[in-house]
C-alpha cells in the first residue's frame, strides 16, 4: 500500500526552514549595517525569504485545517 505524503508535512518544516534563515539573515544585515559594510541588498533578501516562509507555513497549516475539516 503506498501512503500519500501530505502537503503540509513537508511544506511545515519548510516554512519554519525558511522563516529561521530569513530572520538569521535580517539579524546578520543589521550588524552589517552597524559595521558600515554593504547591508541594503542582503537584507533585502532576507526579508524576502522571511517572508516566504510565512507564506509556506500559513499555506500549511490553512492545508491541515482543510484536511482535518473534511473528515
């Protein structure tokens, strides 16, 4: 019997993946910043990937609670 691998089993950790990168990448452009080294690109993408792992997350757990609500 082959089981299907739900969606937001793997998109969960990904989001937390993505929200824990997002937010060590903002922290480290701020000490740029406070060093005078170039920060503005750098942080930009970090809150970028913050970001999307708010995203992936929030589509996760909107995904488990329509999996839950169907049975």
């Amino acid at each position: 019997m082959k089981m299907k691998i739900k969606t937001w089993l793997w998109q969960a950790p990904l989001g937390l993946v993505l929200l824990g990168a997002g937010l060590s990448m903002a922290i480290d452009a701020g000490t740029c910043k406070a060093y005078g080294q170039p920060w503005f690109w750098y942080g930009s993408f970090a809150l970028v990937v913050f970001n999307t792992g708010l995203c992936v997350f929030g589509g996760a757990v909107i995904k488990r609670v329509k999996d839950e609500m169907k049975k």
